[in-house]
C-alpha cells in the first residue's frame, strides 16, 4: 500500500446528513476503511437503515462504526431514546447474565445494519460523583463490578460478530471536567490507578475485545504533561503491562481536550505517533477537514516527525480489523437462497441503469407495520420518478395474480423499460426472482444481486 493509502486508513471521519457525501466516496478509493455513524445521520422515521445501506453499497468493505452504548448513549434509536437498559441500571442488577444478554441485543441490531464496530462498552470506573460526562454510563464504582460486567458486556457483544471497543482508557471517571469541553485531570497514585481504572480495561483484554479508546485526560501518575492520546507512555501501560495488541481508537479528535490548543490535523499526527491507530475525527468532518488531516500526516511522515512503519502499523491493524468475519450470513450467503428466471438472468446482465419500485403489500397481523424490502433501505423510488432508459425491479410480497405489482409492471414495460417482477413473499407463481423473505438482511442481498455485486450460479 501506498503511504497516502495507509494514511487514510488511519482515519475515521463522520458526516453530515443522511446522503454519503461524493468526498466520503473518493476518500474510500483512495485507502479510507471505516466511516462512524452519530445522530445525525439518523432519517426521520428510518433510522441508519437508508444511510448504512448506502455506504455499503457506495463503499464495499467500509467499517461503520458507532456509539451504540444503550441507555443514555444512543445512534441507532436517535433520537428517540435506546431501548437497552443502561451500564448503571446492569451494574446495580449485577447479573452477568442480563448484561451479556443486553448486549447480544445492541449487538444483533448493529449486525442487522452492517455496523461492524461499537464503540462501547464505557469501562470507566465512576468514582466521582461529580463527574460530567460519565455517571450512568458506567457500570459503577466498584473496580471488580466494572470489570466484570465489562468483560460480559465484551463477551456478549462480540459473540454477535460486532468488535467492541473498550473505553475511555485509561478511565476517565475520576474527573470532574468533560473532555469535550476541557482537559481532565487524575491526580490518583500509581497504585490507585492499576487497581481501580485499569482493572477494568485488564479484564476487557482477557475477554478478548477488539478496540480500545484513548480518552483525552492527563493521568498524572503516568504523563503529568500529555493527555492519554497523546502519550506513548499510558499508550505503553495498555500494550506492555496490560498485553492489548488490537486496534487503539482515539476518542474524538474535534474534542477540546484534543484539539482546542492545537488543532485537528495537529492532534491527529500527534496520536499516531503516540500509538493510537484509527483516529475519530468527529461528527462534523467535511472534506476540508478530512484533506488537512490526511496532508498533516503526510507532511508529519515526509519531514521525519512521524515515522512511515508506525503508520504502515496502525493501518494495517484497522484493515485486519474490518476484515473480521461477520456473524451472520453474507449477503452473497442470503442470495443463494434465491430463485432467478431464465428472463432475470438476461435482465440482469443487461448494463442498463438499475431502477427498483416497490409495490405497497398488506402484511398479515403477524408481520404488522414492519419496514421491508429495499425500501426499508432507502433503495426504492417511485414509479413516477424512474428514469428513461432504466431496467427495473418491480417489488412485492405475496404476489398473487390480482396483485398491484403486476400492473406496475406491465405500465413499465409498456413505457419501454426492461422489468422483471420479484416476489420477497412465498412464492405464487410468474415472479421472475423469489427471494423467501422481505426482511432488510433479505432486500440488502436482494439489492447486491441486482446491482451485480453478487453474482449467482
């Protein structure tokens, strides 16, 4: 790999809105591996559903990532409030069983979405009441608690495929100053750290978690002059002492405690020479931004401050981490359950430009008012809106022979368009692709056959 490309592998930007901006696009050609997913990417009443199926379509391989924590830190249920309980409420129930049960749960809907990578749990020791930004996102203040409800949560996550990422290392609960705003300090001796805030991150690493997250706080006991991000030796303590040999995220760098002194670009060469690998640029990365960064590491690189091996490193720990094999079944897996007419076989060789409408079906009361199809991933336009030229997909589910989808069909074909009619109910008869299922896992396969990105025997 090229340096721009290993640099560009170490940077982790987010956006702006629900459309994957055309820079997001080109940066992942030019080496980008992962994108992080907050709020506001969030469609009013389609969650990350639309913008993930996006990315992937637009990015293949990307590693989205996110802040699924539950209970008060939420993305995928922004903004109308997580449906997981919280870190505080698991530790004061303090059964390992629930708190691993919970997070299979976060984990299970960021499978659904594509979401490879959560940046969570907090593992954060709350031993200051009067801490501002932790609190109810810890466990508690009991070292041994955190770390074993920690090492659950790890455990639980992880068996549904999605890498956790344990943070805020090493343990932002002593303060009193939030770091988005500020620049936290610990003043707790050596001893007092190794036994309360890194217990915690020693037992995350026994349970094998994938990420850790540097937090932006000076520890004085190990670097009374660089926060966590910026230190080689706490970025040491976690290696060396504690055996982490995954991937370092840095918490966000638009963050005051990161970047208020110096900026963003300037943050982001000093993390990667401290040892963080993927570097969180924020929610409001734009093109600007993510250009002056990827120039600063460069220049950090060209000029000898930042050495190439050390950048060739950490990008090499992010692309093995978003090449981690996923729980559930492929797309390519799905669509080997599908059955294709000869007439779709040639459909979809032609190179037309693909157009998918979706028909409006009656769900049973056992299915209910669930999103489904492509157009539960933004994939679906209106039978006014396709294009001349297109071919077309015309979808529905349980398409019987008075069904409105044939009649769509027959309107598009007769306005000259190449259609082919897909039944993701069981199957009636005359569909030219039977998929056996509407569910969102079932339309993103759906949509890799039809667009070809996967292609069936």
């Amino acid at each position: 790999m090229s340096l721009a490309a290993d640099v560009a592998a170490t940077l982790q930007p987010g956006f702006t809105g629900t459309s994957v901006p055309a820079w997001l696009e080109r940066a992942h050609g030019e080496g980008l591996v992962s994108v992080c997913l907050y709020g506001d990417n969030v469609a009013d009443g389609e969650g990350l559903g639309p913008v993930c199926a996006d990315l992937h379509h637009r990015m293949p391989g990307a590693l989205l990532a996110t802040d699924e924590e539950g209970g008060d830190v939420t993305r995928v249920h922004y903004p109308a409030g997580s449906t997981a309980v919280g870190n505080g409420v698991l530790g004061r129930l303090d059964d390992l069983a629930t708190t691993r049960a919970a997070a299979v749960a976060i984990g299970a809907e960021l499978d659904a979405l594509g979401i490879r990578l959560d940046l969570a749990p907090s593992l954060d020791v709350n031993s200051s009441p009067d801490n501002p930004v932790i609190g109810v996102r810890s466990f508690g203040s009991d070292p041994d608690l955190v770390a074993r409800h920690g090492a659950a949560w790890v455990e639980g996550l992880q068996a549904t495929g999605v890498a956790g990422c344990a943070k805020h290392f090493p343990g932002h609960g002593d303060t009193v100053v939030d770091s988005h705003h500020g620049l936290p300090r610990v003043t707790a001796t050596l001893d007092v750290l190794r036994e309360r805030e890194l217990a915690p991150f020693r037992a995350a690493v026994e349970a094998g978690v994938a990420a850790v997250m540097t937090s932006h706080i000076v520890v004085e006991a190990l670097d009374p002059d660089r926060p966590a991000t910026f230190s080689p030796t706490v970025i040491g303590v976690l290696r060396d002492e504690l055996g982490f040999t995954g991937v370092l995220v840095s918490d966000a760098l638009d963050m005051a405690g990161a970047s208020a002194e110096t900026g963003i670009p300037e943050a982001a060469v000093r993390a990667l020479a401290a040892g963080v690998d993927l570097l969180c640029l924020g929610s409001a990365t734009d093109e600007e931004r993510y250009v002056a960064v990827h120039a600063a590491v460069c220049e950090a690189v060209a000029s000898g401050r930042l050495p190439e091996q050390r950048v060739a490193e950490a990008a090499g720990r992010v692309r093995a981490l978003a090449a981690r094999p996923a729980r559930g079944p492929t797309p390519g897996q799905v669509a080997r359950a599908f059955s294709l007419s000869d007439a779709a076989r040639t459909w979809l060789a032609s190179p037309a430009p693909l157009a998918v409408v979706q028909v409006d079906s009656t769900a049973n009361l056992a299915v209910g008012a669930v999103s489904w199809g492509p157009a539960a991933l933004g994939a679906a336009v209106p039978e006014a809106a396709v294009p001349a030229g297109a071919k077309v997909a015309v979808v529905g589910r349980a398409v019987g022979a008075d069904h409105p989808a044939r009649a769509t069909a027959d309107r598009l074909g007769a306005a000259g368009h190449d259609v082919v009619l897909v039944e993701c109910g069981w199957p009636r008869g005359g569909a030219d692709v039977e998929t056996y299922g509407a569910a969102p896992v079932v339309a993103r396969a759906l949509l890799a056959v039809l667009r070809g990105e996967v292609v069936l025997p």
